[in-house]
C-alpha cells in the first residue's frame, strides 16, 4: 500500500518514523523524524537535483530564547549539504514551522513562525503580517507539508548519510518533493505575502564578507475585535547561513517604542486605558492624581501589565471619583 497522495504538500498529521509496506516487502520506516511546532529548513539551488530539507527542532524553543542567545543549528550537516548542492554559491534557503494538530499548547492554533531574507544583511527584514486563523490555517497546512513530504521521501529513499532522522537529501523528482509545496517564488502556493527565501551570492563560498541572513517572525492568528489583523509579527531573532555551511540563531531583543494611548473610557470607577504596542515588550499602567503631576511619572502609582503583541492592547484601574492621569510605561 502506497502513502495515500492526499495527503502530499498539505498535511496535518503528525509524522515521526512515519511507515509504509510495498506489495511484498517488509515495513520501512522513514529516517526523517517531523511533527507539527518544528522548524524546517529548506535549502534549494536553481536546477539542481536534489533539494535538502532539516528539522531545526522545535519552534518554542527559539520564541522563548534569552535575548542575544546564540543558537548553533546542530542538526545542518555540511556533509549532507555537500552531498546536495556542487556548490554553496546561490543557495536559496529559508525556515518556517506551523503550531498545527497535534497543537503545542504554549501557541495559539495555527501560530506560524516563518522567515523574512533581509534585503541588506545589517538591516531587520520587513515583518509578516498577521492574518485571522483561516488564512494561517490555509498557509499553514503548505507549510507543515514540507515537514510531511520530507518524511514521506524519507520512506522511500535508501537509508544512509543522506536520510538521517535530522536531515535528507530529496531528489527533485521524487514523488513528495518539497519544492511544489514552496512555490516559485517561493510563498507557499501564493499564500503568503512574499518570496520567503534568502539567497546567497555567487561567490559566496570565497567572499566571507557577503553573510547571509534571514530573520524569523512569529505570527499568532489576529483577529479583527483585538485589532491585531495585517499587524506585524513578533521579531523572534535572525538565522545566518555562513560560507563554512553553518548556520546559527541569535535571539533578537525587543524594539522600544514608546506607545500611544489611543483611548481612555470610564465606567463608574473602573478606567480602561487602550493603546498601542510592539511584540515582545512588557507594559505598565502608571496613574495619580492632580498632586501627583509635580512627580515624575517613574514615581507615579504602579497598576497592572501586559505583553505587548503589535497590536492594541488595554490596561484598567479602578478608582473612586476624582480626576486621574495616566501614562504607559514600556521595557523590553
């Protein structure tokens, strides 16, 4: 019995030494572990043969790295990679994972952490936007197919240095590739709003100068009542492919923005303060009363706090009568 094609490129299934039996043959299990939350790198070059696909390992692991934390991607073999590819020199690459059944419990459903290649190595890329949760759900499921196809091409390939449980070298021609599931340009069967590949130079196996580098954003599904649609994703750190065939994750700081309250309502004693923010920072509501303005607002009454996600958020004190002021304070 053959893999069911339905399942190709699109899957939610949870694959992990997925098995199959050929009409007289014993069970095989494929190398290539995946399930749903992991990260996969995809590592492609312009008319060649063969595709190379690796499970970088799990996505919560790099959204809730220290800032500055300095990953190495183990799981990258250089001798798979030049088992691949004749040459590093034009590499198109990029990372991407889908909270997908069976769900982490840490993320929302259909939380997706893709990455962005920067257009000038010393500059963050331009985020992804968020979408509401059927829209990540559909782009999603492409995504969680490259994680699947490797597993399935696993299954049918010979076991050896080229199919390990980390990562595979995959025939262009196999009957699960992965590159139909990327797309050229790559976004994912059109579904995502941009080419998700990073490319390195022509020269770049000799010219150490020329890095390559692609950020990672985390996208939760937004949705239109929290105003966190066509938001951007939070930053989560940025990947860089080295011309020794490395490749490394160093965990991203937030951004200090100041915020903007964007409205203050009032119903009896309870005040709700709205307001803009960036992903990643933590916020504090501030409050006194007109004695109070002759102090900094550092030293202004503390109230609750909140982590900002890029979109709007509120914070609440409850008060009895009098005037009241308020200020947000932001820390990374």
């Amino acid at each position: 019995m053959k893999p069911n094609p339905r399942h190709n490129k699109c899957s939610s299934w949870a694959v992990a030494g997925l098995a199959w039996i050929a009409a007289g043959k014993a069970l095989v299990a494929a190398p290539f572990l995946y399930a749903p939350g992991d990260l996969v790198l995809t590592v492609r070059q312009l008319g060649n043969a063969s595709d190379y696909v690796v499970n970088v390992g799990r996505a919560s692991a790099f959204s809730t790295a220290a800032p500055g934390t300095v990953i190495p991607i183990a799981n990258l073999s250089v001798a798979q990679l030049n088992s691949a590819f004749p040459s590093l020199n034009a590499l198109k690459w990029s990372v991407a994972g889908a909270n997908r059944p069976p769900l982490d419990p840490a993320f929302p459903a259909q939380t997706l952490w893709v990455t962005a290649p920067r257009s000038d190595p010393n500059s963050v890329a331009a985020p992804w936007q968020r979408k509401g949760q059927f829209v990540q759900g559909n782009i999603g499921s492409q995504i969680d197919g490259i994680g699947v196809n490797a597993s399935l091409s696993s299954s049918l390939l010979p076991g050896g240095p080229d199919n390990t449980a980390t990562g595979v070298v995959i025939p262009t021609s196999a009957p699960y590739a992965v590159g139909p599931v990327l797309g050229d340009p790559a976004n994912y069967a059109g579904q995502f709003q941009g080419d998700v590949e990073a490319l390195t130079s022509d020269d770049f196996v000799t010219d150490a100068t020329k890095p390559s580098r692609s950020d990672l954003f985390e996208l939760q599904p937004g949705t239109s009542a929290a105003g966190t649609l066509n938001q951007p994703g939070r930053h989560l750190g940025t990947f860089e492919f080295k011309n020794d065939g490395t490749l490394t994750f160093t965990a991203a700081s937030p951004s200090v923005v100041a915020p903007r309250i964007t409205q203050i309502t009032r119903q009896g004693d309870l005040t709700t303060v709205a307001f803009t923010t960036v992903a990643g920072a933590n916020y504090r509501l501030r409050s006194t009363d007109a004695a109070g303005l002759a102090s900094p607002v550092s030293q202004w009454t503390t109230g609750s706090s909140v982590l900002g996600d890029g979109g709007s958020k509120t914070l609440q004190e409850t008060s009895a009568g009098g005037v009241r002021f308020f200020a947000i304070e932001v820390n990374p």
